[in-house]
C-alpha cells in the first residue's frame, strides 16, 4: 500500500506468547473467544497507511501489504508497545493511593488507577503499599496480527466519509464540496458530545493531510422544539370528567351527576 492510501482493515490481535486474543473486529472471533460485547458494532478498522497512528510493526506491514490478502504477523516489543521501562514502576503508600481514589472498593489488581494526573495500572497492594505501573499495559509483549485489508478508499467524497466516521466514531455526516473546500453538517449526536470541539480541532488536520483540504467549516443545525399544541396541553381538574375533550379548568360534571 501506498503511504497516505486509507483502508479497511480487519484485524484479530493477540498475545504472541499465551495465544490469547487482546482485540479483534471480528464479530464471529470474539464470540469464539468467549470476549463478545453485546452491544458493540463490530466494524473493520479505519486507518491511514503511513500516518503514524499505530505501532511501526503495524505500520511497516501495511506499506507492504496487498488488499484481500491474509497476512499473519509478529511484532516485537521494540517495534509494538516497546519493552517494560522499571523507572515507569512506583511504590506508593496506601494512604497515598487512597487520597487518588474516590471509591476505595474500585481498586483491584490490575485496574486503571490516576495518582497525581498520571494514568497506570494497580500491580501490588498489600502491607500497606501499593505499587503502580505506569508503563503501557502491552509493554514488554510481543504481539500477533491476523489480518487482511478488506477495501481500499477511492474518491474525494469517500475519503472524506471514513475519515470523519474513524476519528469521531459518529455517523451521518452531510458532506458537501466547493472546489478544495469542504462544508461538513455534523450529526445531531455529535452537538451533544463534549469532546466535540477537540474532534472537530483533529478533523481539520486529519482531513488537509490526507485529502489536500483547503477550508474546512463546520455546520451544526439545531432543530426547533416541537411545540405541544395549546389544546392538548389542557387537562380538567375533575377527575370524576368522562369528557376527554373538556377544556373547563372548574368544570362541575362531577357535581351535576351527584345533583341527579
């Protein structure tokens, strides 16, 4: 593949040396491997050849791939997540660890912890200490890739398309052209993300790397409020009313029934 080609990849990842399955995008290999997510739209991966967005491994493979064929590839810690760095390993005090954590009953070896701003994993925790690792969980694996490059992205329009579905994980965009310029209506969901502005930030660099944008705008349409029709909104007060179109708020249909 050539750098800057986007492809589909569909890929199953995992450890080299237990054989366990990390990640896949294959729907029928995590059901497989008793690691189905319900819920979960299994979907092939989205990625620009060369861009520097996976580990070189990974990477170096694709420039030399051939789409719609199975490729089987090991990587090395050096070329993956690189090797375990001892200086990234603290040991804390529990009392210390405790003041980072909210519910103290979320803790558990190998959970995610944050002490001080920094992301890493609960390794040790006994005696009243606590050791964190704040190497990346993959560091020091080698890794196994099973995959196969399922399409090639051709057309402007198309590109476009993937590139906005892969880095905001949203559907629906309306995309439009003016020459080099583009004119994108992002989707009603997306209004509502809060990351949105950081994504729409990225999207702009993304999209005048791998498709020469010139101006990029972004369009958000807020719908109006449907308003409920006035009559509808009247209820009678009387809850002995039968008439469902009653409109009177002191309508004495109850009373009138009791005088007969």
């Amino acid at each position: 593949m050539e750098e800057g080609t986007i492809v589909h990849v569909e890929y199953d990842l995992y450890n080299a040396e237990s054989g366990d399955l990390i990640e896949t995008t294959r729907e029928d290999v995590a059901k497989e491997h008793d690691m189905h997510q319900e819920g979960r739209n299994y979907t092939p991966l989205v990625c620009v050849v060369g861009a520097g967005n996976l580990i070189s491994g990974f990477e170096d493979s694709l420039l030399e791939a051939e789409a719609d064929k199975d490729i089987s590839l090991e990587i090395a810690p050096a070329d993956a997540y690189g090797e375990k760095d001892p200086d990234q390993i603290e040991t804390i005090s529990i009392d210390k660890l405790l003041r980072h954590v909210r519910d103290p009953k979320s803790l558990y070896i190998g959970g995610p912890v944050t002490v001080e701003g920094r992301q890493g994993t609960l390794s040790y925790l006994a005696a009243g200490r606590a050791r964190i690792d704040y190497n990346h969980p993959m560091a020091g694996r080698s890794l196994k890739y099973d995959y196969k490059i399922v399409k090639v992205i051709e057309g402007k329009e198309e590109k476009v398309a993937a590139l906005l579905e892969a880095n905001t994980g949203q559907e629906g965009f309306e995309v439009s052209f003016d020459g080099d310029d583009i004119s994108i209506v992002v989707p009603q969901t997306m209004l509502f993300d809060p990351n949105a502005a950081m994504q729409k930030f990225r999207l702009v660099t993304v999209l005048r790397d791998s498709v020469e944008a010139g101006k990029v705008s972004f369009v958000e349409v807020h719908e109006p409020r449907v308003a409920v029709d006035e009559e509808e909104e009247k209820s009678c007060e009387n809850p002995t009313c039968e008439d469902p179109s009653c409109d009177t708020p002191d309508c004495d249909d109850g009373d009138k029934s009791e005088e007969e």
